[in-house]
C-alpha cells in the first residue's frame, strides 16, 4: 500500500511543506480504523461530526488530522494538539491538526492524489441506476475472472475482489475508501473493478475524482426521494455520472457510456450521447437500435425455461446465442449490459457469449430455494414498485399456481412509495403478506397501513391480503398455506442478513428462515 509524508499530504493540499516530515500509512475518516501512523479526516456527516471522535483516534495513534472549517481564511490553517498513544507507550508529543475548507467537497482529490490515481491503472466500470447495480456489477466481475482477468466488486453485497468480498455498509463507500481500495487492487494486480454508483454518491462527492473506462446505466423509476425530494432531482444525481458537459458531470472521467435504451431515460439520454452503446432485452426494438448508427446489442428472440433463458442476439460485433441461468426478463437487461461492457473493452465476442453460460446467480437476486413436493421460493432485494412489478412479472413465467408475494417497505424512508408498492402487490400476485422490512424507529403498523393505502376497496382483493409484521412468522405462514405448483416471492431484504427495528440491528436473513422451515418439515 502506498507510504506517504506529511510534506506530500501538504502538497495535495495546496499548503507550504512543514519542518517536520513524518510517513503516514492509510487516509481514515472510521475513527474504529485509525492505527498508529493513519490520518484521521473529521467530517462533517449528515448526522455525527467526526471531530467528535478525535480523541479517540489520537488514542489509537493518529499521526495527523483534517478538520472541515467553513471559515475559507483558515484553509489549511495549522494548531498541535499533545496526544498520548496509549497502545504503543509513547511519550507526548504534538500532533498537526490542519483546518480544511470545503474539506467534504475535496475528499475524493485528495484520496486519489494520496494514493496515486488508482482508478486510471486498471479498468473501471461505474454502473449507476435504481434497480440492477448489484447484478451487473457482479456480472461483470464473474466474466473478468472467467476471461482470466482478475476483478473486483464495490457495492451493496460486499467490496473486494470476486470471491473474496468483505461486507459493505453503503451501495457507495466513502470518497476515502473508494481510493483506498482502488489502490488495494492495483496492488493485487486486478485488471477490471466494477463500482455500484448510487445517486447519494454522487451529490455527496464521493467519486467526484474517479476515472472510469466504460460507465453503464440500467434503468430509473421511483426510489430515495426521501434524499432527494423530486424525480428531477433523482435523475439529474444519475445524469451527472454520464453527461459531457463537464459543468454537469460529477465524476473526473465518465468513459464509454452503455444504455438501458428500454428505459425512457436511457432513450432519452441517447440523444445526448450520440456515442453510447444501447442495450435491448426487447426483439421489438432491435429494427430501431440498427437505424440509430451506433453500437448496439439487440435480441432476436428469447427463450425462458425453469432454469433460466436461452437468448439469441444481434450486436455490432456479432450474432450469437446466449444460454443464461438468471430468471426474469429484467436479468436478461442485466446479463446484455454486463456483455456489453466487456465487449466495449475488446473482450472477443464468442468468448464473453460462451462464458456467459458459466455465470451464478447473485444472491438475493431472483435467487431460487427449492425442495422436493414443497412449492418454489424465490428471495430477492426488490424494495421499489418497479423492481417488485418486475420481480413479480418474472416470477409469474416459473409459477404454474398461485402467486404468492410476501414483502414490506422500510421505515424512515421514502414513504410515498408504500402504497405504490401496495398496488403493484395487489396487480401482478395472487396472495399477498404484508410484513416487516427494516422498521428503524416507525411503528411497524403504520407502515403496513401505508402499504394498504394503495390497495383497492374490492371486497374479493381485500381478502388476498394478510398482514402479518414477523417476517419469519409470515414466511412460515405461506409456506403452510401454498401449494406444491405454487411460488414464494421474497422480496426487499434480498442479500441482508439483518433486521433494523428501533436502532437495533438483529440478524434475521430470508434465506436461512426458509432453509430453516423447510428443513423442519422434512423431518416432521
């Protein structure tokens, strides 16, 4: 990992060089991480102030720390501040505390400039869109190392190279993280590091400083207006990852653009992006995407079976068919645009279409749990109406009974979009469980009459509906109630093995609850 000076950290900054010169290790803003030798970056968050936590990270040897002044005549001030390392016994001494303005803003240049750039030594794709980052990123990562290129993960289900992923706390990691880890794999030698961009990454700067090869959209509907209170709003965050107008741009270096060309806003964006690829899971779009004149990947036909799709495709590099164990047509979305961003970085065309044959499924998406005489469930991370719609549409293809759905909204967040979901539930299943979905500190039931809000008054859809807030209690009860020709849609907890009710985080996960079950029945 790159080693550093105090005089090289002062440079980035813009300030003078110090007397004293001293080695800094890693770029902290977790006082929890800070070890003899880091920097520790207060900041101001939009809850807790880091500089709260300076004590505690000059007692686990903070060499060095920045602190965000709104004050611009005190940039890159300097005061010393006497510390003890209580871990390492050593003596007094004065540890330079540096006064930072617009130090938020700044993040992500000085982290990249600290560890050398990272993002521009290896190939990196920064997918952006409300539904699918997960997917396509791991995707990606799956056909680098079945191509023999090594890759790497950052996003909602774990950062790290594929494999070998630690758990993530944000879709989007800190502006100091990103960088860290970039250079981490540099390191390791890893070629391709697929990156899910969220929109609060975005407007919060946190790859303001970042050089992507290829950056991918997969589609925009109704999410996090609790952050950013109108649509426009919502899609201008997304926008800033793709537009040439650097004014507009959030991000150092957008690369090679691919686009949802399904979405209205990936069309849309098109006409911007004159040099975009565009993507289709559609046949009745691929005479279009040929007039447009630029590259394209299209389907002819489409296939769908128990075990996934067989899709037969037109691109501009090639035709072919793709065999595919992902279910759901919002995956054969996923899988195109995966495709097309290795193919963007000259992977051959019959190499990455035969690979895909090879790839897993990703956990909690449309992730299948079945066993023998005993009705199919499917677990997946669908907590918006439009991701449920399409999670129940594809379900819908593998169910040759009854529909079940079982799902919940999550508390101090977007409230609108409860009733939407209710409605979406009521649509496309043909029983509905109203439960627990990361309550935080909402009533519970206030939440699932929100959800009801969006249910008709139709005495006969009424009487589909149960609510039951225990989630596991709920899955217990579908799993008594169904049939053997019938599907369990799980939807909204997806990869989470953990339950937030109040403050409290307890672990609860989907999946071991119906592997639990299922296994009791067996024995009973």
């Amino acid at each position: 990992m790159t080693i550093s000076t105090f005089n090289k950290l002062l440079n980035i900054l813009g300030g003078r060089s110090a007397e004293k010169d001293f080695a800094l290790k890693h770029l902290r803003i977790d006082s929890r991480e800070v070890q003899k030798g880091d920097l520790f970056i207060a900041i101001k968050g939009r809850e807790q102030d880091g500089q709260t936590f300076i004590p505690k990270a000059l007692a686990s040897g903070a060499a060095a720390i920045l602190i965000e002044t709104d004050n611009e005549s005190d940039d890159l001030k300097i005061d010393y501040l006497e510390s003890v390392n209580e871990t390492a016994n050593d003596d007094k001494k004065s540890i330079p505390l540096i006064h930072v303005f617009n130090l938020s803003k700044r993040l992500s240049s000085i982290a990249n400039k600290y560890y050398g750039s990272p993002s521009k030594k290896l190939s990196v794709v920064g997918v952006t869109g409300t539904n699918g980052k997960t997917t396509v990123t791991q995707l990606i990562a799956q056909l680098g190392q079945l191509l023999n290129q090594k890759s790497a993960v950052l996003g909602t289900i774990g950062n790290g190279i594929y494999d070998q992923l630690k758990p993530s706390i944000n879709t989007t990691s800190s502006a100091v993280d990103i960088q860290d880890m970039l250079a981490d794999f540099v390191d390791k030698s890893v070629k391709i590091a697929a990156l899910e961009i969220s929109s609060h990454g975005l407007v919060m700067n946190r790859v303001a400083d970042l050089s992507c090869s290829v950056t991918v959209f997969t589609n925009l509907s109704r999410d996090h207006l609790d952050f950013h209170k109108t649509m426009s709003n919502y899609a201008k965050a997304k926008w800033s990852l793709f537009s040439p107008d650097i004014k507009e741009r959030l991000v150092a270096n957008s690369g090679i653009s691919i686009l949802n060309y399904d979405d209205n806003y990936g069309k849309r964006w098109q006409q911007k992006l004159t040099q975009a690829v565009v993507v289709s899971s559609q046949p009745n779009k691929l005479a279009k995407l040929k007039t447009l004149g630029v590259r394209y990947i299209g389907v002819v036909m489409i296939n769908y079976h128990s075990k996934g799709a067989e899709i037969h495709i037109e691109s501009s590099w090639g035709s072919g068919t793709i065999f595919s164990h992902l279910l759901g047509e919002f995956n054969v979305s996923n899988l195109l645009l995966a495709i097309a961003t290795m193919l963007v970085m000259d992977f051959p065309f019959f190499a990455v279409i035969n690979m895909a044959a090879y790839l897993k499924p990703i956990c909690g998406r449309m992730e299948l749990i079945h066993a023998q005489n005993r009705p199919i469930v499917i677990v997946d991370y669908a907590h918006t109406p439009d991701a449920l719609q399409k999670a129940l549409q594809a379900s819908r293809m593998h169910c040759k009974g009854d529909l079940w759905v079982i799902f919940g909204c999550g508390g101090d967040r977007d409230s609108g979009k409860r009733a939407l979901m209710g409605q979406v539930a009521e649509r496309y299943a043909d029983k509905v469980i109203l439960t627990n979905d990361n309550p935080r500190t909402e009533n519970e039931m206030a939440i699932l009459d929100d959800i009801k809000k969006g249910l008709s008054d139709n005495s006969d859809n009424l009487q589909k509906v149960q609510v039951i807030p225990d989630r596991a209690k709920a899955i217990e009860a579908a799993l008594k109630q169904a049939r053997e020709d019938d599907l369990i849609l799980i939807a909204g907890k997806g990869h989470e093995d953990y339950q937030i009710i109040g403050k409290t985080k307890y672990h609860y996960s989907d999946q071991e609850t119906v592997k639990k079950l299922l296994e009791e029945e067996t024995k009973s």
